[in-house]
C-alpha cells in the first residue's frame, strides 16, 4: 500500500487560495490608484516591504508619529452575527484615532489578518471595511499579510491588527505640556461603543436576548476624528486631545493632564447613548461603566475658553463637541461632581 505524502494543504494551510486573495488586493489597489493620487507604488503590493514616497509632503520639522492597535472582542460579535464589511473601520479607527491625539495627520495603514481557515469572500468583507476606514481617515492601505493559522485559531475564528503611521510638524504637536488652567474639556460623541468593553458585552449577551436594534448598535463602526480635528490642530484651536478608548473616558483624558494639575468633570452633561443605558441596565455599576465604556463621550478636546464657538463649526450636528469640565490645580487628581443620567 502506498504510504499517503504530507503536505502543507493537508496540514490546513491552503497557498493557492492565499495567492488567489492577493491577486484579489492587486487589482483593487490598482483600481483605487486610479481615483486617488496615492505616492505609493501600486506596482508594489505583493512585494516583501511596503513603500510611500514622503518627498513631497511639505511639512516643515516633520515628525513621524505611529500607532498599531486591534479591534478586541468586538470580532467575536461580527463573527456571531456575520457582519464582516465595517470591522475594518474599527480597526483602522483605533489606530488613526491615536495618531490625531498628537496632530498627527495620518498617511499609511498596515493590516494583520489571521484566520484559522481561509475564506476569500468573508475576508474581502473585511478588507473592504479597511478600505473604507483608510478612505474616512485620509490615508493609504499600502500594505499587509493574512496568515492562515489551523489549529491556533478555529476554522471561523479571526484576528485583526492595524499599523499606521502619521507625520505633523514639531511645532504643531499637541501635548500635554500646552494644557493650561482653566483650560475647556470638551467631548466629542461617540458613535457607540467602538471597539472597547466587548468582553463585559459579550458575557451580558450570554445571559439576554437582544433585538435587532442593539445587535446594529453593538456592531456600529468607531467614528473616525482625523478630518475635524486636523482641521482643529491647523488652526490652533486646541491645546490637547484625548482618545476615548480602554479605560474610560477618566482614565485616557488624564493622559493628556500634566501631572501638576487636575480634571473637574461634571458627569451629569455627558450625553448617554442609548447602547449604554441598555448595558447600565444589566446590573452594571456606574463606577463599571464610566471605567469601561465611553459612555457616548469618543473623543476629548482641552481647549482655551475662546476658542470652542470657533471649534463647534467644524463638526456635523451628530458629533457637535460640548463641555463636560475644565482643568484645575486642585490637590485631588480627579474632581467627578454630580451622577450620570440614565
């Protein structure tokens, strides 16, 4: 009897089907080549490194500012649900989102994508959100690897990671270190849980069912906040910012205070979003969803008092920025009055 030859295919690793989906991101490179003026080579996708052409940004002092992310647990929702066409957005949304913290205008993205088994359609679902994550942030996918993965991950299981890259001048950098007393925080809302919390979610829906509607809220896309707040940084409207992410809104905003002053925040002008009021209803402690969620607060801006009817023009009516508190000099770190509505 003839004894059966290994392979890498029998192993669960189809190379074939790998090669079939980087055929399929050449020629969708190529057709978005032709629409934008990308200073990537779009000969180059497929090769070992990615290249982008800086000769021509004109930005004095430039500084390279990078960020890499992933989008969590929210992977296993889109996995439940089959929702696979915005999880992109999330993913590059997280990373660009950090850049802008620093005035940092976005210029390339990176993709990670491994799966336990390959599936083209599903995964050309989520490189069309990466897409469209790059488009809203004003830069290029010009590079990534899917690595099959049998046995590490189950056959439907995936994980997602992005790297991106920004530039700003030295002299635009927004930090900490422009924060002044009395300084405006002002939020920015979100456009629902974005991509952080999703373990607390998940372990809620293990015990409820849910309808159609929170299913669409659970799985709605990140805001993306490069094009209004690169148009804020060019103006010189802000001091500092801070992106909302794990931790909370407390936590990520004192990451922009400097460490001789402190935040007042009145907890009763946030403005809930319906998702959280669903989440705070489980049984969920307001201590536990200030600290884990943004509780409809993507966003920080610490900004002169001047400056915010100037800053509010600048954004559309469902992500119009308000003021929730101010910077002080008290001996106590964080100053939270008043209680979240419900």
């Amino acid at each position: 009897m003839k004894k059966m030859q290994n392979s890498y295919k029998k192993s669960g690793v189809n190379i074939l089907l790998a090669n079939k989906f980087v055929k399929h991101i050449h020629k969708l490179s190529k057709k978005i080549g032709k629409k934008t003026k990308n200073s990537i080579d779009k000969d180059n996708i497929g090769s070992f490194g990615s290249l982008y052409d800086i000769s021509k940004i004109k930005i004095k002092d430039p500084v390279i500012v990078s960020s890499t992310d992933g989008v969590g647990t929210k992977l296993d929702l889109a996995n439940k649900y089959k929702k696979f066409d915005t999880i992109g957005i999330d993913l590059v949304a997280m990373c660009v989102n950090d850049l802008i913290v620093q005035g940092a205008k976005p210029l390339f993205f990176l993709d990670y994508i491994a799966t336990g088994k390959l599936d083209i359609n599903k995964t050309k679902k989520i490189l069309k959100g990466i897409l469209k994550g790059c488009k809203l942030s004003g830069c290029d996918l010009i590079g990534g690897e899917t690595a099959e993965m049998p046995g590490i991950y189950k056959k439907d299981d995936f994980d997602l990671a992005g790297f991106s890259v920004g530039i700003v001048s030295k002299k635009k950098i927004l930090s900490k270190k422009n924060v002044k007393i009395n300084d405006v925080i002002l939020a920015i809302p979100s456009s629902g849980i974005h991509s952080n919390g999703y373990s607390l979610v998940r372990a809620i829906l293990k015990k409820n069912k849910i309808s159609k509607s929170i299913k669409n809220d659970l799985l709605k896309p990140t805001k993306i906040y490069s094009e209004e707040i690169l148009k804020l940084v060019h103006k010189n409207y802000i001091n500092a910012s801070a992106h909302i992410t794990g931790g909370g809104l407390i936590e990520n905003l004192l990451r922009s205070v400097p460490d001789k002053f402190s935040v007042k925040i009145d907890l009763s002008k946030i403005k809930i979003k319906k998702i959280f009021k669903w989440i705070k209803s489980k049984n969920i402690s307001d201590d536990e969803m200030i600290k884990t969620f943004n509780c409809g607060v993507g966003f920080c801006l610490i900004v002169p008092r001047k400056n915010i009817k100037k800053i509010i023009k600048f954004f559309p009516k469902e992500y119009l920025p308000y003021e929730i508190g101010k910077i002080t000099n008290s001996s106590k770190k964080i100053n939270l009055y008043n209680s979240l509505k419900w």
